[in-house]
DNA sequence: AACTCCTCCAACCGCCAATTT
DNA sequence: GAAATTGGCGGTTGGAGGAGT
C-alpha cells in the first residue's frame, strides 16, 4: 500500500527543504543525489535535490545581475561553443548553465525584436521566427558567428577595458588550472569536515565558498540553525534505516 | 486603479552519457 | 559485456512581479 508520504514532491522548495539539503550535502558531499533524496527525507527526486543545490543553494553562486564582463564573456563563448550552457557557466565563476540559458533567451528575444523592427518595420513576418534558436546580434551581410564559431572578436575591449585577448587568456589558464577530481565520499569526510568542493569554479577557494555560502541573510541563517536538532534527529534516522 | 505585456527565474521533462551492478 | 541505475545537460514551461498603457 502507498503511503501519501511516498509521494514525490515537486514545485517549489520549501525553506526547510532548503535547510535540510545544505545539511545532507555538507554530510554527503554533491554528488550522490539519489541517496541524498532518499536519506534526508525530503520526498524529491535525486533529479530534483540536484537542481536545486546547483541552481539555488551552492554557496559559490553569485547573486544579482550579469556584469558587462560577464554579458560578453557569455556573448562570445556562446559564439564559441554554442548553447552548451554548463561548459559557458563554467567559465563564469558563480552563474549557473541555468542562469545563463535565461539570460541568453531573454536577450536574444528583445534584440531579435529589436532586429526585427530595424529591417522591417512595417512587416509582421520575421526572419528571425524562432529567435532563441537563430541568435540575432550578427551584423547584416555577416555570417553569423554564432553559427560558425565566431568571426573573432579578439581586440575588442568590453566597458571595462577588458580585452578579448584578455578574456581569452583568462579561459585558457583556468582550463589549465581546472582540475575536475572525481569525489568520493572520503573526500567529503576530509579531516576538513565534511567538506563539499566548488568543482565548477575556476579558481575555488573554500574559504570564499563558506564565506559567501553565510552571506545568506540573518533570518534565514537563524532559521537554518533553528532547524539543526530537527536535521540530526532526520540524519540519525536516516543513518539508523541505513546500517538497519 | 486596472489591465496587459514583458522579463526574470525556478523548476520540470526528456534524452543521453557515465557509472555501477 | 549487458542491463540497470544515476547524474548531467539542454530545452521548455509557468508563475511572480515590474513596467507600460
């Protein structure tokens, strides 16, 4: 017989649900979703528990608007590499593929409008109908480089005088200094603690992590320390019906 | 003030790849 | 080596809230 409890949870996150995956994430390390759903108690998917840790709960996430650096950092690797979002976010300390993928559809629409209108004013029909699909910043008479990789925009500097050529040389280090480690859960039981790493970020530091992981504002802290005893008493349980 | 439109963003879905059994 | 399971990625959707009319 199906208990309601069984039932998995979608929609919104709760903040206690919130609360309760930092926990199990810290305990369990990002990796193992599927267990992590299933020893926590939250009725989510691994699936789920996931997407909500890299979208919302990662410490090392930045909040806030693009910065122009960073809006033409994702103009040009997206002119590089397509819409491969999670290799483009990777290059982006603290902006999540889903993050990106936002932007980018938002913004390819409006200029895609803006386009439109410029050739055409007076007619309806559009060439760029499906406009997140056929990115609408190539200059007339050019080939698109978002089709082919990109015309080159090394030598162009950005707002912040910050040159392709500099941008460039930024991707090329970090993807010299990346160093992806596989994680295991003796990694995550580091005499650290149990640690969590920020394996997408260029050049993590665990210190930033944690700092910028408390940033969270004091309402909500107190409310996720609040929870600690609720939390222990669910991870005994889980631990419990684990060794059996 | 009420309505519509637009933007932003969180979350889900389906597919595929990687890993485990 | 095959099958099953899990994780990751890209596409898409729907709701909230702000801006414009």
């Amino acid at each position: 017989m199906k208990m309601v409890q069984d039932e998995v949870r979608k929609g919104p996150w709760t903040e206690q649900e919130d609360v309760l995956l930092v926990n199990f994430v810290h305990l369990f390390g990002d990796r193992r979703w599927d267990f992590i759903a299933k020893v926590s108690g939250l009725n989510r998917t691994g699936k789920s528990c996931r997407l909500r840790w890299v979208n919302y709960l990662h410490p090392c996430l930045k909040r806030g608007k693009m910065t122009p650096h960073e809006e033409r950092l994702v103009l040009e690797l997206h002119a590089k590499w397509g819409n491969r979002w999670s290799r483009i976010a990777r290059k982006l300390p603290g902006r999540t593929d889903n993050e990106i993928k936002n932007y980018w559809r938002t913004h390819t629409r409006k200029k895609a409008q803006e386009k439109e209108q410029a050739i055409s004013p007076s007619s309806s029909s559009s060439n760029f109908h499906s406009s997140a699909d056929s990115p609408p910043f190539s200059d007339e008479g050019k080939v698109s480089f978002y089709d082919t990789g990109g015309p080159g925009m090394a030598g162009l500097e950005d707002e912040n005088g910050y040159s392709m050529d500099d941008i460039w040389k930024d991707i090329d280090m970090s993807e010299e200094n990346t160093v992806v480690k596989p994680l295991s859960l003796s990694d995550n039981y580091s005499e650290q603690g149990c640690n969590f790493s920020c394996p997408s970020m260029a050049s993590p530091s665990w210190e930033y992590c944690w700092d910028s992981l408390w940033k969270m504002d004091e309402e909500r802290e107190s409310k996720m320390f609040f929870n600690t005893n609720q939390l222990v008493s669910r991870y005994e349980y889980g631990k419990a019906s684990l060794t059996g």
